[in-house]
C-alpha cells in the first residue's frame, strides 16, 4: 500500500495545492475545502478556499459572507474574458452556486476530489435547461485515498458545527465517511492537528489506513 507522502509526490502540483488550500481552508476554521484553476498550458492562474468564517481581511472581498466557497473566491481572481481551455480544481463537488458561477465563466473543465451526495443530480438538473447545457463543464472525480480525505476533512468540520444537518444530509449515502468524520470531530485528531501547524500530508497519514478502508468498501 502506497503511504500518504508516496500518493502525494504522484498528484499534480494543481492537485496538491488545491489540498493545501483545503487544510489552510480547514485549520482556519472554516469549511475545509480549496480549489485551483489552470490555464491551457496547465499553469496555475487562480486558488481559493473556504472561507465563510474567516474574519474579513480587506484583501479577499468574500471573506466572512455565505458567498466565500473555495471556488468562488477562486473564480473572483478572474477578469472578465474568454478561457476556454482552463480546468477548475476543488477538493469537493462544487454546490449549486459554484456550479452555476463556474458555467457562467465558461470553463470546460471540472476535476473534483470527491462527491458531494447533497447535490447528487445537480448536473443531471443542469442539462435539461438548454442555455445552461450548451457549456457545461467535462467532469471527472478524483476518489482515491486523496478524495476520501477530502469528504472526511469537510464532513469533520461540519460535525464540529452542525451535526444534525450533518446527519441528514450525508447519514444514507456516505455512512463510513460519515462514521470516520464524526469520530475525528469528537476526538480533535484533525483540529489538534490543525493547531499544531501540521502539514496536510500529515494530516492525511494520520488516518491513512482509514481512508484506504473506506476506498476498499466501494
């Protein structure tokens, strides 16, 4: 079995930030999600995070408002223009807004590290409205050790603030992931982690074998 820092060295250097972007995202309080995006030659233009409780800081105009998802504060970085060509980044399955800002900025390409079953369909729903289908993204998930780690890391931070939402929203279709977040918000792995100034790489050693497990299951 690969160990976490043999499966990072093998991820592309947009993946790997997006992930950082993610802990930063995570260690800061807020949802624990990143995003990058690239340009045609693969070069990175643009990085987000979460960051709607983040305290504002003049620099990032979203911080602190419910508009501040990873993608979001990524796309913002844009200027008005054409970018065909360009590939969207995030560690999590974009949510309804991010989706429909990233359709209106046109960009062809959406990789994501893991599903998000809350808007499982959303894209489904998208392609039945033909002014909205006629530039839908390509879409591919990431999954993997990597992609578990990126549904855990959100789905622990959510357990720390909303564990009935929590519940109901992800309980019937990502139990194990579920399960395995629940058990880090209650015991304050990650966040010690988080407090330390650990590493994402370390973070993600540090339950390795879980995140295997879970990969195993599907």
């Amino acid at each position: 079995m690969r160990d976490a820092a043999g499966a990072w060295a093998s991820l592309g250097e947009s993946w790997r930030v997006a992930f950082e972007e993610a802990w930063a995202s995570y260690s800061s309080g807020s949802a624990g999600v990143g995003a990058a995006i690239t340009d045609p030659g693969g070069s990175i233009v643009a990085i987000g995070r979460s960051r709607v409780f983040d305290e504002p800081d003049g620099c990032t105009p979203l911080a602190g408002t419910f508009m501040a998802h990873a993608e979001m504060n990524a796309l913002a970085c844009l200027p008005v223009g054409p970018y065909d060509d360009y590939t969207l980044y995030s560690t999590f399955e974009p949510c309804v807004m991010c989706a429909a800002t990233m359709r209106i900025y046109r960009i062809p390409r959406l990789f994501y590290a893991a599903d998000d079953p809350v808007w499982d369909g959303l894209h489904d729903m998208f392609a039945t409205f033909e002014p909205i289908a006629r530039a839908l993204p390509k879409r591919d998930c990431l999954g993997g050790p990597y992609g578990a780690f990126a549904h855990v890391l959100h789905l622990s931070w959510l357990a720390e603030r909303w564990p009935h939402q929590v519940m109901d929203a992800h309980g019937s279709r990502a139990p194990r992931e579920l399960e395995l977040a629940a058990t880090l918000a209650e015991t304050g792995n990650l966040r010690g982690l988080a407090e330390d100034g650990a590493t994402v790489i370390a973070a993600t050693a540090s339950i390795w074998p879980d995140l295997h497990e879970l990969c195993d299951d599907r």
